[in-house]
C-alpha cells in the first residue's frame, strides 16, 4: 500500500501553447434557436448547438409537433420550420424531462396554437413551479390546467390578446 500525506507537484511556464479548443454551444441560446426555427417558414440552420439532454427535450417535443428537425450529433440542427401556426396537435404527451426551459418556453409558443397539448417533466421538473408562464398566459387567453401551480400542463392555445403584466407579480 502507498501512503502519501504530502503530494508536491511544480508547473514551469510554457513558452508556447498551442492547439484547437471547441467550446460547446449555449444551452439557453440553442432552445431558442430551435424554437424560433420551428415558427419560420423555410430551413433554418443551426450550428454549435449546445449537448445534452435540455436541448434534445425541446427537439423532441418540437418533432412530437410536427416540425421536421435534422440533426447530425456534432451540433447541427436543420429546422424545417412550420410557419407561425404550423404546429400540429401531437399525438401523445410532450416530455419536457428535467428541462425547465423546454417547459415553461414551449407553453408559451403552445398557447398561441390552436391545439391541446398535455406536458409532463421529470420528478424533479415537477416539483418546479409553473406559475410565472401559467398567470400571464391565463391572463393573455390561454386555458392551462396544472397541479397546484406545476407539471403535468395540460394547454389549450389560441388567439391570445396582449395584456400588461409587471414581472414580479405574485407568483403564488
């Protein structure tokens, strides 16, 4: 058995440093970018979008929409966008799994459809609380149900009316 209670470990300056890094894309802007594409019409192309499972839940979702999305596991998405109300009732439960992102954005691009969507999230995800996308959309005409303020949604969009809200309202 080696036992060291004192280790010692001396870094010299290097005269050069050379090489490639790649930093993977932003999580935050990458939702947006897939959301934003799913609403145009025409191809949208993304590169550099960030890994991970938070992204691929809104991929995901946006695919159970019906938005054609193409990716090539190095960090490019290729939306076919719907257009601004091409998206299609889905046929099952949309899984947002431990992504609040993908949750509380895709509430507000659901609200705006005239569809039903049920949205459901990990364990932990539902535990995290809705009611700052929930009021306001309420307020602006949108129907959602919820447990208590949390996940599972259940969405009904529509026409919804611009309304005034001051962010920092009660969220109870």
């Amino acid at each position: 058995a080696l036992h060291m209670s004192h280790l010692e470990l001396t870094i010299s300056p290097a005269r050069a440093l050379q090489g490639e890094l790649r930093v993977p894309g932003c999580k935050a802007i990458s939702h947006r970018y897939a959301l934003i594409g799913s609403m145009a019409r025409g191809t949208t192309t993304v590169t550099h979008a960030a890994p991970g499972a938070d992204v691929a839940s809104t991929v995901s979702c946006l695919r159970a929409l019906g938005v054609r999305i193409d990716t090539d596991g190095a960090g490019t998405m290729r939306i076919h966008g719907a257009g601004r109300r091409g998206l299609r009732q889905p046929a099952g439960t949309l899984d947002a799994g431990n992504s609040g992102t993908t949750m509380r954005m895709l509430s507000g691009l659901l609200a705006g459809h005239r569809i039903t969507a049920s949205m459901i999230g990990d364990e932990s995800l539902s535990r995290r609380p809705m009611r700052r996308v929930i009021d306001p959309l309420t307020a602006m005409g949108a129907r959602i149900g919820s447990r208590d303020g949390h996940a599972p949604l259940e969405i009904a969009g529509g026409d919804l009316q611009g309304i005034e809200w001051k962010i920092g309202r009660a969220h109870v």
